[in-house]
C-alpha cells in the first residue's frame, strides 16, 4: 500500500494498523476497532473495494458515509444533492 522501499507496508497490514492494532494501542479494543456486537459503530464506506484494486488506484478511493456512534454522520450523496439545490 505505502510504498517506502524497505519500509513498506501492504494493505491488509496498514487496514488493521488504522483499526485493530490503533485501537488495541490506546486500550480501547473492547468497543472499538472492528464490527462487532455491542462495540461502537464508528466506519466509513468506501466508493470500492480497496483489496479489488491496484495499489496505484488507492489514492483515488471517496469516502461515501462515515457513520459515528451509530449515526450517519457524512454521506456524500445527500451533500451532492444539497449543493444542487441550492
């Protein structure tokens, strides 16, 4: 995924270094992290598949919704809509 000589990291290493492996770090791993019951519903959805995809193509990935504690809190169809109207 970064690709840093020596120094890199792939996909699946960098994915759980944002989720599994940062929240274990803080201590938080019993509600964070990952999805699960009765853990905290913070994630984003992507507009693809980044394991679907060459690593080249990363960089151009949208975030569609970010959901936090449980609420929709971004969603970019609803701001595309917003900024048509107005």
């Amino acid at each position: 995924m970064l690709d840093r000589g020596e120094e890199s990291v792939d996909l699946t290493s960098a994915l759980l270094m944002m989720t599994l492996n940062g929240v274990a770090a803080i201590g938080r791993e019993a509600d964070l992290g990952s999805i699960e019951i009765g853990k905290l519903a913070n994630m984003i959805v992507l507009n693809q598949n980044l394991f679907a995809i060459p690593k080249e193509r990363i960089a151009e990935t949208k975030v569609v919704r970010t959901i936090f504690e449980g609420r929709v809190v971004f969603e970019r169809s609803t701001l595309a809509q917003s900024a048509a109207q107005h």
